[in-house]
C-alpha cells in the first residue's frame, strides 16, 4: 500500500528522511481493526520524528501520521484515537502505551491498524478531512481548555503562537465557549487571522497586555515562557503541552510564580472520552476545524515542507 514514511533520522533535515511510496499492509491482530484512510492531518509530532525525538532509528521505517479519519471493515465511518494501549486493551504481554509512529505504525497509508476500542464514531456534521483534525491538536487544545485551565465562560486566556495547530484551534474553542481570548504572533496576518476566528486581541511576541488573564495556553515553549508567566494575574495557570521553541527558557521566572502563586500545569495525553466531547462540542455549536491545506498524499512532502517553514494557519490535511 502507498504511504509516507520515515526512512531515515535526520535532525538537521527532517526532510531527508521522508518516503513516499510501498509499505505492507497491516496485518490483523485479536482486537485490533484495520481502517481505510480517507483524511489525515500532519502535526508537529511528525516533523519531531524525523528528526527522530521519540522514535529510534532501529525501529524505521516507520509510517508518520497520528491522526485519521476512515471507515472501518463494517463500513462504518470512524475516527482513529491516536493513543496505543491509553485503556490497556489491544496490548500483548510486555507492550506499552504509546502514540502512533513511536512504536507502532501511524496513519499516512492506505490503512492504519488500531484496537478496535480506539475507534470512534465520526459525527455526519464533520467531513473525512475535518474529522482528521481532530484526535491530536485539536484534542490537545481541548483538554488544555476544558480540563487543565480551571476556566470558566467570561474568564480571559492567553493563546501563545497563533498559526499552530493547538493554537487554532484553541482560539475557536475558547471563543466558542465564551472565554475572552488573547493570542500573540510574530506575523501580522496571523494576527488578523486570529482576531477574524474569534480572537479579542491579538499582540506581537513580548507584548503587554491590556490586562492579566486568568489562563495561559503554552505550546512554544523557552521563547515566550516568560511573557507567559508575566501575563498571568495572580493564581492564575499557566498550561503547558509543548515548546516548540525549546524546553530550557533563559528566564524561568521563579520568584515571580511562587511570589503570586501562579499554578503551572501540564498536559499530554486526551483520552477517548475527551475525543467524544470534542466531537459533541463541534457537533453542538458548529465549531470546525481551520484547514490550511488539503493534499493528496503523494504531495506529502509538499505538506511537510509547508509545515517546515512555518508558512501554515491551521491544519494540513492529507487526502487518500
């Protein structure tokens, strides 16, 4: 079957590790189901694999992509969570938890195969392409929002680096439930693009607010870690789920996060159940997922070149 995958570990140039082309179908397994991939969306995490962060080179090749939506061999149309062995079913003796493309393979293929207990149905609302969005960035930004953040409708939350995936879609989730969001950009059209998706402001990296917020939504990391602690008001949370920019910010800004008891809270893995939710959420209030691009998957690399430079708002889908 045709899919896009990791040949090659390449730090410097995650790109030269990328394959398109043959990769045997998945086999079946007691409990798992395989599914035909109609829609899958790229993420950071694929671009981090190439540069081999969470996936060695002994287990290349290895098929990228964490998120897909398909049909299943009953034919029902399903959304694949993207998490191997969150609920302990599907697993052998001596297997672990893990996400699609550490250790087992992902969803740029024709087929993907997962226990059957991480199917999800996908709601009619929501296209192939929309559905695929869904089980990582947006899930993430979910259960940054929902669960983590303490906030509530009426509370103010920062959004650090809009563009990005979790980024997005925090900004439609928040603005959808009533929170008043903030969100900082280096570009001007992502800016406005973020004010267009429900954004009450929206400022350059650094910048000072017109006020503190209760929350902060930290993907980015070192590069605007301490903007994010300086924006808090005092008890306020700042929610981290990444750093892109970094893991090691100059300024750790201690004093100031004891001194005005500043809770920091992170955030990995969303379960099924928080996948539900999103879908009846999007379902409910009509929120959809912001798409960049949609691309058949043998342009593969013309997504993750995209992705690469930084160029995309929202996310970058792969048609099969």
């Amino acid at each position: 079957m045709f899919a896009a995958y990791a040949a090659d570990i390449a730090p410097r140039e995650p790109l030269r590790g990328l394959r398109l082309g043959d990769r045997p179908a998945p086999g079946t397994r007691p409990g798992w189901t395989r599914v035909e991939v109609r829609a899958a969306s790229l993420n950071h995490h694929d671009l981090w694999s190439l540069r081999g962060v969470g996936l060695p080179a002994e287990r290349l090749p290895m098929i990228l992509g964490t998120d897909a939506a398909g049909v299943d061999e009953d034919g029902n149309e399903v959304i694949v969570h993207p998490v191997i062995g969150l609920t302990g079913h599907g697993l052998a003796p001596g297997e672990t938890r893990s996400i699609l493309t550490e250790k087992y393979q992902g969803t740029f293929a024709e087929q993907v195969a997962v226990p059957t207990g991480n199917l999800v149905p996908k709601p009619p609302e929501l296209s192939f392409a929309q559905a695929a969005c869904l089980p990582t960035a947006w899930l993430t930004a979910y259960r940054m929002l929902f669960t983590k953040s303490g906030t509530r409708p009426g509370d103010s939350v920062l959004v650090q680096g809009a563009g990005g995936g979790v980024a997005t879609a925090a900004i439609v989730l928040g603005s959808a439930a009533g929170l008043r969001v903030l969100a900082t950009s280096r570009d001007a059209h992502r800016r406005r693009r973020a004010r267009e998706l429900g954004a009450v402001a929206a400022l350059e990296p650094g910048e000072r607010l017109p006020h503190p917020v209760d929350a902060v939504l930290e993907t980015v990391g070192a590069a605007t870690w301490s903007h994010s602690v300086k924006s808090l008001r005092p008890g306020g949370t700042l929610v981290i789920s990444g750093a892109t920019s970094g893991d090691r910010p100059a300024h750790a800004e201690l004093t100031r996060i004891f001194y005005r008891e500043i809770t920091v809270v992170g955030s990995t893995v969303a379960t099924k159940d928080e996948l539900q939710g999103l879908l009846s959420f999007c379902a409910a209030t009509g929120v959809r997922p912001v798409v960049d691009e949609v691309l058949p998957l043998d342009r593969a690399r013309d997504g993750f070149r995209r992705m690469e430079s930084g160029a995309h708002f929202g996310k970058i889908v792969f048609t099969v």
